[in-house]
C-alpha cells in the first residue's frame, strides 16, 4: 500500500474517532471496550508480548488469572484509545472536570519552592494507559517539556504531535534529538514530563531487576536530575468511571554518590508497588525485556524482537 494511501485511510480513521468523541463518555467506554476485544484475538503478536511479560512478572498467579488479566489490559487500551480524541478536542474546563488530580500540593509545593532553591522538577510519569491524559491535565498546571518519538505514518504523526501541544506551549523533543535540548529547558525551570521505563537498547543502559527480571534500564532520568539539580516527583494516572485520576507522589531522591543501579532498583520497586494497584493499566504491549544480559536467550519469539 502506498504512503499516500495508507495516510487518507488514516485520515478517514482520525475523522471517525473525531465524530465517536461527540458520544457520552460511557458509550465512548462501551467502543472502547469492544474495539480491546477485537484487539486481543486480531493483535495476536501483540498479545503474545503481552502473554510473556505477565508470565514473568507475575510467575505465582494462575493461568486462569493471568488471561484475565490480559483481557482487562487490551480492554483498557481501547479504552484509553478512543479517550484520545475526546482528550485532544475539548475545552480546559471539561478537562478539569474528567481528569481530577489527587495530592497535587506535592506538585505545587515543589513549584514554588523551585526558583528559590534553583531546583526545577522532572515528573516521573510512568507509562501507565492514562499518561497521555495525565500530560494533558498538567498541561493545564504548567509549562512542558517532554520527548517523544516521530511516527512514521505522517498523520498519526501530526495527530499526535497537535494533541500533545494543545495547552501552554509545550516543548516537544523528538528522541533523534538527544537530550540536549531537553537539559536546556530544564535549567531554564520548565517542568519535564519524562518516561524512562522503557527498553531503548542496551547502549548506556544498565540491567535492573523488574519484578525479578533483569531489564535493561536507561538511568537517564537520575542523570537529568544530577545534570538540572531537578527534583523528581512521580505522577500516576488512572483510569476511572468518569474520566482519569492523576496521583501525585513525594519526590524520590537519588544521592550523587549512590550507584546508578541502586537508584534504578528503588526506582524499579516504587515502580512495582504502583503497578500492583493497578495491574491492568500497565503498558504491558511494550516488549520491556527484549534485551538480555550477555549469554540469556530471548524472552519474545524472534519475530518479536525487531
């Protein structure tokens, strides 16, 4: 299929979801719902990385309860899917209404306190199903700037890249840029809304246990905060009935003369701990063990590690 072809049928596609957002939310839930069904007997390559993570993270929970468990998370992709074209189009104040914030004196605390201690703030948002609805509301607080990776289908692209930059000014930074640019605005005391829990290779990285598997891990995050003297404070965001619940965290601190596997370990468990709240809102799609330790077969069959 051509390039022009496949970017009018994602065209048409985005229009769809545009027209779906006008819905209530609860029959925008009830598609999203139905289109993670469909997902989880057509994604079938998908579903098998997502069938091997709960294998190994979660080896003491039953069969039984692990495909349940796959089958809520695919419910939930759907679901924080068509939430996406909602989440890109309405107005500041619907937004305040469907995505409420707890604990975010945590945030504002550090906010104000920053200039005067010179300390700007990198929030830790993990990639929970809800992030992109926990940059947007903080979209709403502050001033952003985050990475994010380029598509290659050049309306998804766009679309993304739109929704992302709705509110405030946000500085997007693309992965094939470095960090540079991101230590800048840093300095410059504009929050950072960073997502380091990922298998990016292993150049630079360093393996950390996650749930008991070793996971190459970038420690990037720890390097921003040493580079900007930034404080880091975690934010989690839920799905829920009426919308998403943001949840803000107490700063996590990582001394200078701490190892980096010691901060990524306590970070990996902070990590786990959130995770187990809410075990089906995890992005377990992302293939975020396929880097092995010298000498360890792959965990994902072969088609599955490209």
């Amino acid at each position: 299929m051509s390039r022009s072809l496949i970017n009018l049928s994602v065209l048409g596609g985005l229009k769809l979801g545009w027209m779906v957002s006008f819905l209530p939310l609860g029959g925008q839930r009830w598609l999203g719902r139905l289109l993670g069904d469909a997902l989880f007997y057509l994604a079938k390559p998908r579903r098998l990385v997502v069938e091997q993570n709960l294998n190994l993270c979660f080896p003491e929970m039953t069969r039984a309860n692990r495909r349940l468990l796959e089958r809520q998370f695919f419910r939930n992709v759907g679901i924080a899917f068509i939430d996406l074209f909602w989440l890109w189009r309405v107005d500041r104040s619907t937004l305040i209404r469907r995505i409420t914030i707890r604990d975010i004196n945590i945030f504002l605390e550090a906010k104000r306190a920053g200039p005067k201690k010179k300390q700007p703030i990198i929030i830790f948002a993990p990639h929970f199903l809800g992030l992109d609805a926990g940059g947007a509301r903080l979209q709403l607080e502050d001033r952003l700037v985050c990475i994010y990776s380029k598509q290659t289908v050049e309306a998804i692209d766009k679309w993304i890249y739109r929704g992302r930059s709705r509110f405030n000014l946000p500085i997007l930074v693309s992965r094939n840029e470095g960090i540079s640019r991101l230590v800048r605005a840093i300095r410059d005391g504009i929050t950072a809304h960073f997502s380091p829990d990922m298998d990016l290779g292993c150049q630079g990285a360093i393996f950390s246990n996650f749930f008991g598997v070793p996971a190459a891990t970038q420690p990037s995050i720890i390097r921003l905060a040493h580079l900007t003297n930034a404080v880091i404070i975690p934010m989690v965001t839920r799905i829920t009935q009426h919308g998403y619940q943001i949840q803000f965290f107490q700063p996590l601190e990582f001394p200078r003369d701490e190892p980096f596997q010691e901060g990524l370990q306590r970070l990996h468990h902070f990590l786990e701990q959130r995770i187990l709240e809410a075990p089906d809102e995890y992005l377990w799609a992302h293939r975020r063990f396929k880097t092995r330790p010298s000498g360890e077969a792959a965990v994902y069959p072969p088609k599955q590690r490209r």
